[in-house]
C-alpha cells in the first residue's frame, strides 16, 4: 500500500494492556531495547529512544488524536513513540489486506481478529511471537497466569502471531436486566426460571396490554444468551458448535432436545403477544424506544445498558430504575448461566518486515507487568489518577468512559493488550457496579476457542454458513408457529445431512491439535 500509506511522523504512541483483576510480576518494565532489572532500580535505567510505525484504527466514537495525554504517558516509560497511520475511511480490514499485499508494511498492525492475524501470520508477514519468549519474560509469566486467553492467541500452526490481551473483553459481558420499578409497582420479584419467567410477563401484559413485556434485538443472534440456562448452545451467535465440559466432547446445540424447550418457551411468548411481533428484525433503536418506555420491561444485552437507559431516562422518569437481572434457569432448579462473551480478539501484530523485531519485543514486554497495566488503564497517578493504598481513582470528572477515552486516549483501541476494568467501573453508577459484581456469579464457563487451519475455515465458510442459513429459517419458523414443533425431528435431520458433524469434526480437530500442542 505504498500510495495508500504515507507514515506521516505525527508525534503518537501506543500500546497497552487488559485485566480488571490480578496479579503481576515482581520485575520491572523493560524499556523498549533495554533489559529487564529489579523493579527498585528501574527509574535509574537509561531509557533508549525509539520510534515504530504502526497501523491502527480509529474508533469513531473516540477518533485518533496525535494529543492524547496517552502517548506522553507511554513515551516517559518506554522511550517509543509510535507514527500512527488510521485507515482515512475506517476500513481496517481493507488497509490490512493492502498493506500486507504491497510488502510496504509498517513495523506494526492492529487486528479486531485473530483470524486475520493468523491469515497473515501463516502467509509469513508477521512475527511469531513465541520466538521471542527469551527477550520477554514478563509475558511468559503472563502467559502462565492467563492460560486460556494464551491459548486462544495460538494459531493452528501452533505459532503466536497477535499478541494475547485480557480484561477489556469486560466491556462486551452480557446479561438479563429488567425495570425493578414496573416490577415492583406491581408486586413482582425477578423470575429464578422460565417458567417463573413466563408468569411474571403474562401479569406485565395483563397490566400493560400494550407492551411486549421482553425484548430484545437482533433477532436470532441472541438466542446464545439464552441457550446457557438449558445446557446447550454456544457464545458465538453466529457459530452454534460448543464443548460440552462435563462430556468432554463437541457438540451442536440446535439439534439438542434441550434447545427445543426454550424454543417451546419462545414459541408460547410469541403467540401470547410477550415479545414483539416483529422480534426477528429489531434494530437497536427499535429495542431502545421500547425499553425507554412502558413498552418492555425485560430483556437481555450489554452489562453497560444500565447505565445507558438509567442516567438520560431518569431526568424525564426519576423512577426508571433498569437493574441487573440474575440469570432465569431453563428450568426449576437448573442452570442460571449466561454465556460467556467477556472476551475480545483485537490485538497487536508486529510484521516480519520490521527491522525493530526485538526492540519491539521489550517494548511490548513492558505491558505485561503491573506498571504497564496501571499505566493503560488509569494513566498517570497524579496527573489522571490517585492511588490511595490501591484504591485507585480518576481524579479528572469524566462525564463516563467514552468522555475519558476522548480526553486522555487511555483504552482507545490499539492501546491495550492487558487492562484493568476497574478503571472503566469506576466511572460507572452504583448500579452498573453492582451489576458487575453479581453478574460473575452467573458465567458459563469460557468456550475454548482452538484455531483452525484454511481447509477448516473453508468448511466452516460454506457448510457452516449453509447449516446457520437453514436453522435460522426453521427456528423463526418454529418460533413464530409457521412450523409445527412436532416436525422438530425432521428439521434435525435436515441439518445433519448438511453437514452437522463435519463443522462439529472441525473444531473436535483443531482442539485436539490445541492440546497436543499445548502438552
């Protein structure tokens, strides 16, 4: 992309960091080019001057700034500055693909997926990581301490070619909420059960004949929020395979029996007039004007919702009051699980062109460790925050978090591999708070997330995407009572024949290659 690039020196830095909890290393940060010492000795290690190009991406919420405070803060521990180059059009899978392709590539790339870091990485434009573990110590014990999001790092070829982040996936954690003041104006207390669920919409209906007691958007998408509490389904709404942990084995959780109850469920909803007729193609701002008013009173989405209708909605309505809601169970006595989506792919890739490879390595290094975490995540103390014996706040008032992300640059994307969430959660109410708090009472466990080699993706892409096509049509069918579910066996085998357990064999495969590797 030699046309497309122009690696303008603008005076920018980056790199980061993802945790709301742990612990760090006991070694200091590595300056980039430097060795790592005792942590007690690091401010008195020189600190060598670098400057690294990088491709990266421009969240249009909180565009790119050359200023962010950030860069400054990132500069004094690490000695790099970074050029910065944003896609012009915000298309980074495009300015990927044309960069990679011209060869003209900078010393680093930000992905939103890992699949593109392994397309590249297996291509032999990118680093692998785990070649460089030697120059990198506070990473390898890292990697000891996060396991599973290691693993999910490494590519089929059992190389690493994104480096691994954790802790600002927090951002994407999904849960039930309802309004506790419509429930509580008429006498209810939030359902344990689907079946306390369908009692407690049936009395909202009966009091507000006009709603749609719950909904949601997106269609069939989130039905992997449900799935959980009946023991089936998968944390990736548009990918239906999943490791059943207690059987240790693959699954494909639309054919199974217990998937059909909670299409039974929804089946009954719909007829009853509890969800909206037209649930299959609600968009956002849809489902907004209907939780914003006395039109539904339950639904499911981001943990982050509470304090998105709560704040605006209590200036109109001081008594709108949009709470977490603990998980209903499939059935009585069974699983309050919901899925497990508190993860992120985005990550930092270094290319194989790049004649800084191991300046950038101890760079990155100093990410790992608990200054470089604090670092990201809350900035400079003094200056953006206090430390009060660990207790850490901003001492700035930030209206919320994408007001933080606009004036300081912490958390903005390519800034992070390793995060403290704490950071966002302490500009969040005392409601949102608590929402976090109680939701991890109610995680399913992570789905392991094996890579797969480009004849497995290719099978994936085309029996997968036809078996998705052909159970989306019969599940909204079957919802919307189109089809009887007395043919539900019959839509079982339609989805075998196309290829149920070759998508399923995939992913048996490439986690069994995971493993092997692992051991």
């Amino acid at each position: 992309m030699k046309k497309t690039l122009n690696w303008a020196l603008t005076a920018a830095l980056t790199v980061a960091v993802v945790s709301g909890c742990s612990s760090q290393s006991g070694e200091s940060p590595t300056p980039a080019g430097g060795s790592a010492a005792p942590a007690d000795k690091a401010s008195a290690a020189p600190i060598k001057e670098h400057t690294f190009t990088f491709l990266d991406y421009s969240n249009a919420s909180w565009p790119y700034n050359k200023d962010w405070p950030v860069w400054k803060y990132i500069k004094e521990k690490t000695g790099v500055t970074l050029n910065v180059q944003v896609p012009p059009d915000a298309q980074l899978d495009n300015a990927l693909n044309l960069t990679v392709a011209s060869g003209n590539m900078p010393d680093m790339l930000y992905t939103q997926s890992k699949k593109t870091a392994d397309k590249f990485g297996q291509q032999g434009a990118l680093v692998n990581i785990l070649d460089y573990m030697n120059d990198m110590p506070n990473l390898k014990k890292w990697m000891e301490q996060f396991p599973t999001d290691t693993q999910n790092a490494i590519s089929s070829d059992g190389k690493m070619y994104v480096f691994p982040n954790h802790g600002i996936g927090e951002t994407n954690r999904m849960n039930w909420m309802y309004r506790e003041d419509v429930f509580k104006k008429n006498g209810l207390t939030a359902p344990t059960n689907w079946d306390e669920l369908y009692t407690v919409l049936k009395t909202l209906k009966r009091a507000y004949p006009d709603s749609y007691p719950l909904s949601w958007r997106q269609g069939l998408i989130y039905l992997r929020n449900f799935a959980p509490a009946f023991g089936t389904g998968s944390d990736d709404g548009a990918n239906d395979v999943y490791f059943d942990f207690d059987k240790k084995e693959w699954r494909y959780g639309p054919i199974e029996e217990n998937f059909k109850k909670m299409i039974t469920y929804l089946n009954k909803f719909y007829k009853e007039g509890l969800i909206p007729p037209d649930f299959l193609t609600i968009d956002t701002k849809q489902w907004q004007d209907l939780m914003s008013t006395e039109r539904s009173f339950v639904t499911a989405d981001y943990i982050s919702r509470v304090d998105f209708y709560n704040l605006p909605m209590r200036k109109q309505n001081p008594s709108y009051n949009l709470l977490f809601m603990p998980t209903p169970a499939g059935w009585p006595g069974g699983l309050q699980k919901n899925a497990y989506t508190q993860f992120l792919e985005n990550g930092i890739m270094l290319t194989s062109t790049s004649k800084n490879i191991k300046d950038i390595m101890h760079y990155m290094d100093f990410f790992y460790t608990k200054e470089g975490l604090d670092l990201v995540s809350w900035g400079k103390p003094g200056e953006t925050y206090s430390d009060d014996n660990g207790k850490k706040k901003f001492t700035s008032n930030y209206a919320d978090v994408s007001d933080m992300r606009k004036k300081t640059g912490l958390s903005t994307d390519g800034t992070y591999t390793w995060f403290d969430y704490d950071a966002h959660l302490s500009l969040s109410s005392p409601e949102l708070q608590d929402a976090y708090k109680q939701a991890v009472n109610y995680d399913s466990k992570q789905q392991p997330r094996p890579a797969l080699t480009q004849q497995e993706l290719e099978v994936v892409s085309t029996v997968g995407q036809t078996l998705q096509k052909t159970r989306d049509q019969a599940l909204a069918k079957f919802i919307t009572g189109q089809r009887d579910l007395g043919e539900w066996n019959t839509y079982v085998d339609e989805l075998k024949k196309i290829g149920v357990d070759k998508v399923v064999g995939v992913y048996k495969s490439a986690y069994d290659r995971s493993q092997a590797a692992k051991k």
